[in-house]
C-alpha cells in the first residue's frame, strides 16, 4: 500500500510544463511585406524576446531552487520562453536579410538583439 501511495504521489506531483510554439523563421509573405512591416515586426520581436528570455531565466532559478528543496518533479524543463525567445530572434535574422536585400533605409540602426537564452 505504502509504495502504491508513493508511486501515486510521484506521478501526479510532476509538473506538466508548457511546449513551445515556435515562430517559424521564414513565413510564405515574407516577400511582401514593406520596409516599415519589417522594421515593425523586427522591433515588436526584440522587445517580446527580450522579455521571454528574461522571464525563462529567472524561472530556471526558481525551477532549481523548487527541484532541490521541495521536489524535482516541480521543475520545468521545457524551457518554452526561451526557446520562443530563441526563435523570435532567429526569424530577425531572416527580417534584417529581408531589409537588407529590399534596401531598406535605417535598418542599421535597429535595436540590438538580447543575448539568447541558452
């Protein structure tokens, strides 16, 4: 009874982390889009990157101080903020590329990317 108890605690005391939904990093109306839609879209992905990556970070620390003192199947090892994070600053590569071959005035000048959440 005891290890059914235990194993039943294991099971359900898992944390069921959130998958990812990736930002594809090419979409099929790239080829349309104006300079100010891609100066726009590229801003809007540092910014909501940026605050991803920084909201991943602080969970790890939390995720480990949960995993060391109260129980590791309270962590979350899925990393989906910072993967989206990661994703939304791959597809401004593909967005500064665009600029760049459209010639787009100023792109030069666009925020720099955070540091990618590895």
């Amino acid at each position: 009874m005891r290890r059914l108890l235990f194993l039943v605690l294991v099971v359900t005391g898992c944390v069921s982390a959130r998958v990812a939904t990736l930002t594809p990093i090419q979409h099929p109306n790239d080829g349309q889009l104006s300079c100010e839609q891609i100066e726009r879209e590229y801003k809007v992905n540092t910014e909501v990157a940026g605050a991803k990556i920084i909201k991943n970070e602080n969970a790890d620390t939390r995720d480990f101080w949960l995993g060391v003192f109260v129980w590791p199947g309270l962590m979350d090892l899925q990393n989906a903020d910072g993967n989206e994070g990661n994703a939304l600053l791959d597809r401004n590569i593909s967005l500064r590329e665009l600029a760049k071959s459209k010639t787009c005035a100023g792109f030069e000048s666009w925020p720099a990317q955070p540091k990618r959440y590895t």
